[in-house]
C-alpha cells in the first residue's frame, strides 16, 4: 500500500467516524427528546402530577372548609344541650315554633314580572 493509499483510507474512516458520530448524536437527541415527550405527557408525568397537585389541593381546601363546618355544628349541638333560651331562640328560627299566645305573619313577596 502506498503513502498515498493510506491517506486516503485514513481520511475516509475518519469522514465515516465523524458520521458515524452524527448519526449516534442525531439518534441518542431523538430518544432524549422521545423520553422527554413521554415524561410529561405519560399517565405517570409531569401533566399528571401538575394535575394531581391541583386536585389535591381542592380536596383540602374542601376539607377545611368542612371541619369549619363541622365545628359550628359541634358549637351549636353543645349550646342546644346546655342553653335553655338558645334552645328557644334555635327552634323559633329554624322550626318556626311561636307560644300558645302568639301570632306567626309570613308575608309572601311577588316576583315583579
């Protein structure tokens, strides 16, 4: 083989490990950007979990709120068994209750059509 010969093999093996690198590079890019896509986009992701934070959140929200809730309820069940003149004023507001003596006036409003 010749000087020559040998040059210009070398240049080419050199060429072809230099598109054999682009190749791998071009290729280990796609599967990066594929396995990218699939984490944030998968049932298991990034979408799914910005989604479960959020839900998440609401439901807590919602169960403050409802220990709130749950806590009047606990205030007022305790002033019924205690307080005889809250009792009266509980059952005249929600049940609509009057004594014996008394008159109950509902005035019924119209709707203005």
């Amino acid at each position: 083989m010749t000087i020559r010969n040998a040059s210009r093999q070398q240049k080419t093996t050199q060429s072809e490990n230099r598109i054999n690198a682009k190749v791998i590079s071009i290729a280990l890019s796609i599967i990066l950007f594929l396995i990218l896509i699939w984490d944030i986009t998968s049932p298991y992701g990034l979408w799914k979990y910005y989604h479960l934070r959020r839900e998440k959140d609401i439901i807590f929200n919602a169960n403050v709120q409802l220990d709130k809730k749950n806590q009047k309820l606990k205030d007022t069940i305790a002033m019924l068994k205690s307080n005889p003149k809250f009792q009266e004023k509980w059952i005249r507001k929600n049940l609509g209750w009057v004594k014996s003596n008394e008159l109950l006036f509902v005035f019924i409003s119209r709707d203005s059509n």
